[in-house]
C-alpha cells in the first residue's frame, strides 16, 4: 500500500481544492494544499476552515492532525499537481462573459518549475474546452528542458453538489480525460485512492465539454422553470401547484423555479460553451439569458409590492447561491439584495445564517429580528431556517417567496 503513496500539491484551497486535499491526506497521502490567501493557510494549518461544508472540518482537522497536510502561499516538489482554481468571467470587446483562464494559467506557471520526468498534472477547474492543451503549451513554454520527458496531464472535473461535497467526492463517479491515454490512465489510479464510484476515460476536450454539457442541461430545465414561473403570475395561477400536478404525469419531472441560478458551475459554464461555438449554441444561450433576466423579474416584483409602503422594511431572506450553505459565488439573492440596497427601496433587513462576522457588505440580521419587523418578506434561499418559520407570522407581511417554500408567489 505504502507504494501507491504520492507527494501531492493541491493549488487552490477553496470549495473543491481545500475537500480533495484533506481527502487525500487522510487516504495516506502527503499533501501540501497551496493558496494565495494567507488567511486561509493560516487558518487551515491551524485545524479549521474557511467554508461553511457539512462535515468539512472533521475532514480537514484530521487529515492536518494527521501530519499528512499541510497549507502554504508556495508550492513544492511533489508527484502531483492539482490545479483547482477559479475560472471566472472576464470582459472582452466582443463578449461580456469570456472565459477568464488567468488563475489557471497563474497556477500551471507556479508549478512549472516543479515540474520533473514522471510527474501528473490534474486540472480540476470547470473549464473551457482546449484548456489542459493549454496546460501542456505552458508547460512546453516554461520547461522546454522537459520536452523530450513524458510529463502526464489530465481534466478530472468536479461534480460534487455544495452541502454534500465529502460524500459525493467518494461516491460520484468521475470522468477522466487525458492529453493522451497514459495520462489519463494514471490519473485514474490517483482518484482511485479515494473514489468508490466508476472511472470513465475519455480525452481532455470530451472531459472538459462533458462537464460544461452536465451544468447546461440542469440549466435549461431550470430556464424552463423559471420562464413557467413568469407565465403563471401572468395568468395568476399558483406555479407551485401547477408544477406539482404536472409532475404527476410519469414522464415529466419539471424542477422548481427560484430568483435566478447562482454558483460557480450552472450559472458560468454554458457560457463557456456559447464563448466557443456563438452561432451553434441557441438553446443553452437562451437558457443562459431566461436565467440571467429572472433575478431582474424578482427585482421589479419587490419594488411594485415596496411602492405600497411609506417606508417599508424588506426583510431579505438568504444571501447564499443555493440553501444551507456559505457560498455567494454569482448569486442571484446576493444580486437582488444589492441592487435594492443601491436604488434605495425601502429599509433592508438580510438575513444569511450562514454567514461568518468576515461578511461586511451590508449587516445581516438575525432571523427573529427581520420577522418581527418586516413589512415585506422576501425568500431567495430556502435555508432550513426559513421552512420552519410559524404560519400566522406571515398573514401580517406581504410575502414574495422565490423558492416556493411557503408556497406562495
């Protein structure tokens, strides 16, 4: 066993890198997890976490108790590289949402002087296609030294769903692609280490657009809900139960609307797709632009219901992208929240209980505080804390519930 053991360098200790290195370690690996964020290495080395993840801490306090992990702001020698970076949008003249490929290609430059004959590079980071050929092109570009010495790199993506990150990480099964099949091959005895569910190797563009279609197609169905959500307060028909009685029909599993779609995959990655083939990618886009329009619909809905008011209190419930997490990675709740704040409609009470005192765009306030004195309640997370909120205190407020917790629209 001690023979499969690997040195390890995670770069990026954030929502996917901080989990799979802890993993790791606590597999029996020697892993040292590399961010730019002083705070968060300090923080980690320390035993604790930065990110609010179900059983996260456990993970990470017992995989550095362990000695086997370790966090710094530099990298170092190892036999694995795994980037799991950002990759966010970025603004260019003819697309306002381009593929940003700079912290990938930040962190392929921080390992390269690593690098030796033998070692794997794993990109972890939702990308566009073509992205670990670029890897390889930076390679070949810094350590031209090492063109004659096989240098192994592979796309595993990630597909584990926020709040169930440490089981999905073992139990999903997991697409490999390779820069060529031996790359591919021994990525796939790494994640064997720790993944139970099935290994599928493919090449790095299908892996890549595997990962951008999975996101897209969740997208479109919930375009779908959301766009019936318009049409049924168009019509004035109660769309909780109309999607209820039409998912009766054993064919069809219609999902649930909500303010808009955040996080860092559903929301970003089929525009990766559309940056790379514009003309040829009409549905996704128009998914992408029924999604994107939702957080203003909401918006419009808040402010017609605040023009009743004098002043009115707007008790905003929940900042995060999804329920009974941290994560404000292009929420739709933090969006709508903002932009109340910046038109100055009515008096705003957030409330995001999930959220640590290193929050400080706007106060939050307790949960007991927003329902005693909102005039108007809106939902945009359904945290747990929000579905147990008392029935007969919400005949007093005006209510725009987005989740359909409440069951009210």
């Amino acid at each position: 066993m001690a023979k499969c053991m690997q040195k390890i360098v995670v770069m990026g200790l954030g929502y996917i890198g901080l989990p799979t290195a802890s993993m790791l370690a606590t597999k029996g690996h020697q892993v040292l997890g590399v961010d730019v964020n002083h705070d968060v290495v300090t923080t980690i080395n320390s035993g604790n976490i930065h990110i609010v993840e179900p059983d996260l801490d456990i993970l990470v306090k017992s995989a550095v108790n362990s000695g086997k992990f370790k966090a710094s702001i530099t990298p170092e020698e190892a036999d694995t590289f795994i980037i799991a970076v950002p990759t966010p949008f970025k603004i260019t003249a003819t697309n306002p949402k381009a593929p940003d490929l700079t912290y990938v290609e930040a962190a392929s430059a921080a390992v390269a002087p690593f690098l030796r004959e033998g070692n794997l590079i794993i990109l972890e980071s939702t990308s566009p296609v073509g992205t670990t050929d670029r890897i390889a092109e930076i390679i070949a570009e810094l350590r031209p030294d090492l063109r004659q010495q096989q240098i192994y790199i592979a796309h595993c993506p990630e597909r584990v769903l926020p709040g169930h990150i440490i089981r999905e990480l073992v139990d999903n099964d997991r697409i490999i692609g390779g820069i060529n099949k031996p790359s591919a091959e021994k990525a796939r005895d790494l994640y064997k280490s720790f993944c139970n569910g099935n290994i599928y190797l493919t090449t790095s563009k299908t892996a890549e657009l595997a990962k951008l279609v999975e996101n897209s197609y969740r997208d479109v169905n919930i375009a779908f809900a959301n766009e019936l959500s318009i049409i049924c307060e168009k019509l004035d028909i109660n769309v909780w139960e109309l999607i209820e009685l039409a998912n009766k029909h054993p064919r069809v599993n219609i999902l649930q609307p909500g303010p808009g779609v955040g996080g860092h995959c559903i929301a970003v990655d089929p525009w990766f797709v559309v940056a790379a083939v514009p003309e040829e990618a009409k549905l996704i886009r128009t998914a992408r632009e029924v999604n994107d329009s939702k957080p203003h619909w909401v918006l419009d809905k808040i402010k017609a219901k605040a023009a009743r008011f004098k002043n009115p209190v707007i008790g905003c419930l929940g900042l995060a992208f999804k329920a009974n997490i941290d994560d404000l990675r292009e929420s739709p709740a933090l969006e709508i929240t903002r932009a109340l704040a910046a038109l100055g409609v009515g008096t705003l009470m957030p409330c995001e209980p999930n959220l640590n005192s290193e929050f400080s765009e706007f106060p939050c306030f307790p949960l007991a505080d927003v329902l005693r004195k909102a005039d108007i309640l809106v939902v945009l997370v359904d945290h747990e804390e929000f579905r147990s909120v008392d029935p007969s205190i919400l005949k007093e407020k005006v209510v725009i519930d987005t989740r359909g917790i409440w069951k009210i629209m």
